[in-house]
C-alpha cells in the first residue's frame, strides 16, 4: 500500500456517548487520547449510559480547555454546565461497562444532578481515576493493555475515503461523526484501513487490532437526535461478516506521544 496518507482530523469524546470534540493535536496514551472517554454517565444501577438506548445525548456537546470541561445543549445554549478537569467527589462507585465492573468516583453531587435534569432520570457522572485498569479482552491486547471506558479499544481509525464511498449509496449523506473516530485520514482507496497492520502517525506506531463492529448507535444523527434506518441497513447489505457489521478499524498505541493533523502515515515503517 503506498504511504500516501494523512491524518485529516482527531477527535477527542470526553464524556462516553456525548458529542466529539475535533482537536488539532492529542496525546496518545495506552488506554486512549488523553481525556477520551475519562468520564461516563451511568444509572442509579452503576450501569453505563449511551445513544443506543437514549439518542438525545447526542444533544449534549463536550468542550476541553485547559483546566476545565465544559457540556453545553446544542439546541439550547444556555443550558451548560462547566467544572474543574481534576474535580472528583468522595463517593466510589461500582460500574458496569459491557462485561466489566470497575471503580470509579462521582465527579460532584452537582454535576450527576445536571445530567439527571437532562434525561428526567437519576444518574452519575463518574471518572475514572489512573488507579482503575480496566484491562482489553486479553484476544486483541499486545501487552496485557487497558482501556478507558470506550467500548472496548483504545482507538478507531477511519478513512475518509471509506466515508464517501458510503455515501455514494445513500440517499442523504451522513457525517463522520456518525461513526466516532478517532483518527481520520486521508488518501487511500476506500477502506483502505482494512488492510491495516501496523502504522506510524507523525512517530507514534499502532496497531490494528480487529475491525470496528456497528450497531444501533449509528443511526442517531448527531446535530438533532433523530434516529433512522441509515447507514447501518446500506452498510448492512456490503459490510457484513459473520452477521456483523463493519466499519473503521480498531487499534491500540505501541507507544506514546503526541499525534497532529497533517501528520504523515505510514504503513509500512516495520520494513524500514
């Protein structure tokens, strides 16, 4: 494959489930970018929240500066609420991700009440503290990594040929944050990212470890909460294997560092 590619946007998620934030530069760490995924809604049960079951947090908008993050309503702009990034409350809770139990604190009484308001239900924000590991299915891990409180890897890499492609068969276009990258890159083929071992951006390596299974998720539009059939039942009819569907690929960092738009990828920088 040539190495013909650049890294054409990054996108931080802050808080699990609530809009991106598109960055110039990110911090690569084992278990995400720096701030990814830190911070996750859950219900009185400890059970992690997102748009599969209630679309309208695609509503709420995350935004990093560099002491504090701020969550405001993308249809009402004076409903937002900003606190310290270290903020955390003496309260340690239990919670479930997928098949994982781990600890994590309530940020503040203040905080959860907020998001309660929000949803009409009650709820916490928590963070994960560094103390917490919650380790990778030990299938794709390379040395026995963790993860923050994403799906299940640390990082997903899309092409942006693989997103026009799509497009090309559907009737409304969609965006890219329907699928929720991390790393999106220019030139290539479509689905060039299928190909994918073992890359470099800028000097930091990754490593491809499966494809980026989809569901439901996928079918909120982000700017208005509304939830359709597209793109999930197109890319049903072309990107399915073993009954799943598929698009972007899963990685996980080899090292650190820090990663910038308009980086170079390489691919094949193992050969070198």
């Amino acid at each position: 494959m040539p190495d013909s590619l650049i890294l054409q946007e990054l996108y931080l998620y802050p808080i699990k489930s609530l809009g991106g934030i598109s960055v110039n530069q990110a911090e690569v760490e084992e278990r995400g970018f720096r701030y990814d995924r830190r911070w996750m809604l859950v219900d009185k049960t400890g059970e992690f929240l997102t748009q599969r079951q209630y679309p309208q947090l695609a509503l709420l908008q995350a935004a990093l500066g560099n002491t504090q993050l701020e969550v405001f309503s993308k249809v009402d702009s004076l409903k937002r609420i900003a606190f310290d990034l270290e903020l955390v409350s003496s309260k340690e809770l239990s919670v479930k991700i997928w098949g994982d139990v781990v600890l994590a604190w309530v940020v503040s009484e203040e905080v959860s009440n907020w998001f309660s308001d929000f949803l009409g239900m009650e709820l916490d924000l928590v963070v994960m503290p560094e103390s917490t590991e919650r380790k990778m299915d030990p299938r794709y891990a390379v040395q026995g990594e963790s993860v923050s409180f994403a799906d299940g890897m640390p990082y997903v890499i899309i092409g942006q040929s693989s997103l026009d492609e799509l497009n090309g068969r559907l009737a409304n276009p969609v965006g890219m944050d329907r699928f929720r990258p991390n790393l999106v890159f220019s030139g290539g083929d479509a689905f060039a990212e299928d190909q994918f071992t073992r890359l470099k951006v800028g000097e930091v390596a990754f490593q491809v470890v499966k494809p980026c299974g989809r569901c439901v998720l996928i079918t909120v539009n982000q700017q208005t909460a509304e939830q359709g059939k597209e793109p999930l039942a197109t890319l049903a009819t072309y990107r399915t294997v073993n009954n799943k569907v598929y698009f972007g690929q899963n990685a996980i960092a080899l090292g650190t560092g820090t990663v910038r738009v308009g980086d170079r990828i390489r691919t094949s920088f193992f050969t070198e």
